[in-house]
C-alpha cells in the first residue's frame, strides 16, 4: 500500500509503520540503524513529493 500511496504522491504510512516498532527499540535500548535509515529516507521522500503540491 506504501508503493501505491507513493506512486499516486499520497501521503505515505510511515508513522502507523515505523514509528511504533522504532519507539519500542528505543526504549528496549536496541539500536536498529537500518529501520532508522529507512524511516529517514522515506520521510524525506515523502516530504519531497508533498513539498510540490
């Protein structure tokens, strides 16, 4: 659904996706510099598509 949000430049389900699983690493005091990269780079994505309209 992600692809779908992103190739039709809707805002995408990062938060509802990442942001839990991201937040329950924090605080376990787990690193998970992957998932944390994506995250960023699917925000700056996003915020570029949207920037446009």
């Amino acid at each position: 659904s992600m692809k779908i949000d992103y190739d039709f430049q809707r805002p995408l389900e990062i938060e509802a996706i990442f942001e839990n699983p991201l937040r329950a690493a924090q605080k376990a005091g787990v690193p998970v510099p992957q998932l944390t990269m994506l995250y960023q780079q699917l925000k700056f994505l996003e915020a570029r598509y949207l920037s446009r309209e």
